[in-house]
C-alpha cells in the first residue's frame, strides 16, 4: 500500500518527483518506465531506487508534488465560511478551478492516470483534495437548508461543477480541434458560473441577487 512520502526532501528526491511527474503525465504509470525517469532527472536509474524502491510510490510522490500546490485562496475561503450568496461564491469556486488546471497542467492528467491504472492512489488525492470538496460540499449543504439553493446533494452541486469545469476545460479542444470559444479566463468563468447558477438557483424562493 502506498504511503504519502515526508515532507522532507532531497534536492535529488525533488529532482526524481518533478522528473517522473512530467512522465507520468505525459505518458501514463505502465508506459513511462524509471530508466526514462531517471534519465530526466539527470541520475543513473540505481540512484533513483535508493530514494524508490517500488514505481508505485514514486507515482504516489509525483501526484502529492502537484495536489499539494492546490489550494483554497483566502478570498474563497472567507466566502464560503460566510455563507456569502452564490451568485458571490460560485464565480470564485469556477475561477478556482480554472486556474488550477492553466497553472498545473500536468496535474488533471496524473489524476486521470491514477484513476485508470493506479486505483490505489486515491487515499493520497483524498488526502489533499478531501478537504477542500468537504468545504465546498459543506457551504452548498447549509444554502440548501436555507432554501437559498434548490434542495440538491451538496456532493452533486460540488462534483457537478468539477466536472462541467474540467471536462470542458481538457475535452473541447480535444473534441472540437480548436481552442475553447473564451477570449480569456475571466470570459469562462463568467459561462460556466451563469451555467451553474441558473441551474442552483432557478424559482429559487429562498435566493437573493448579489448587490
């Protein structure tokens, strides 16, 4: 079972992480070997094992490098303990999300990678990323109560906006061959919340526009 690694490191340890995170993202866990790894972070592969003995716990590494630089803003986090409107807090969750993704290319993929051929690496992602979609789920919860939102899961609304987020975000250009239809990040933010507005807070009674 893989462990989360210490916080303690070697500038070779932090060269072999970044190293195997690029690959690994690049090319998937069975596909990217540690020959190639080692050979990226400019050291011979015995080096690489004195620091990993398994290739799973060096995938469980690259992944918590890159979960560990996601964080709530101060801004969000304020607005969510408040349980400021949604037509305040939505904007700032889809904002989140968006720049997590321009800011860490590599990490959507690992993820993916870990979900399709490392299942056991979920106890690290639900490590780092757990708290932040309890927080989140938590806020949509307690505007449900309220009457604020539509009475819908609180995981379902967390999720929900995730997913629209990420997918349309790595699946367009994909899909369409070209880049998304936004002039920048601020433009899709602003579609995405819109989407996920009307969709929380439609004939809402309990709902008030933001001032």
């Amino acid at each position: 079972m893989m462990e989360p690694r210490s916080a303690a490191q070697s500038v070779t340890e932090v060269r072999i992480v970044e190293a195997a995170a690029q690959l690994f993202a690049r090319r998937g866990f069975k596909a990217a070997t540690t020959r190639e790894i080692a050979q990226l972070a400019d050291i011979n592969e015995v080096t690489l094992f004195r620091y990993f003995l398994h290739k799973p716990d060096l995938f469980c590494a690259a992944v918590e490098s890159r979960l560990g630089r996601v964080k709530l803003g101060r801004e969000l986090q304020m607005s969510l303990a408040a349980d400021e409107q949604p037509a305040i807090v939505v904007p700032r969750i889809v904002t989140f999300l968006l720049n997590s993704l321009a800011q860490q290319p590599e990490l959507h993929r690992l993820l993916h990678v870990a979900a399709f051929e490392l299942p056991g690496a979920d106890k690290v992602i639900r490590e780092h990323l757990g708290p932040i979609l309890d927080t989140v789920s938590a806020y949509f919860r307690r505007c449900a109560e309220k009457g604020v939102i539509h009475k819908v899961a609180a995981s379902l609304a967390t999720l929900g906006i995730l997913g629209t987020v990420t997918a349309h975000y790595h699946l367009h250009p994909l899909i369409s061959g070209c880049e998304p239809p936004f002039a920048s990040l601020e433009e899709e933010a602003s579609a995405h919340s819109e989407l996920w507005l009307r969709a929380l807070l439609q004939n809402c009674p309990g709902h008030r526009t933001a001032p």
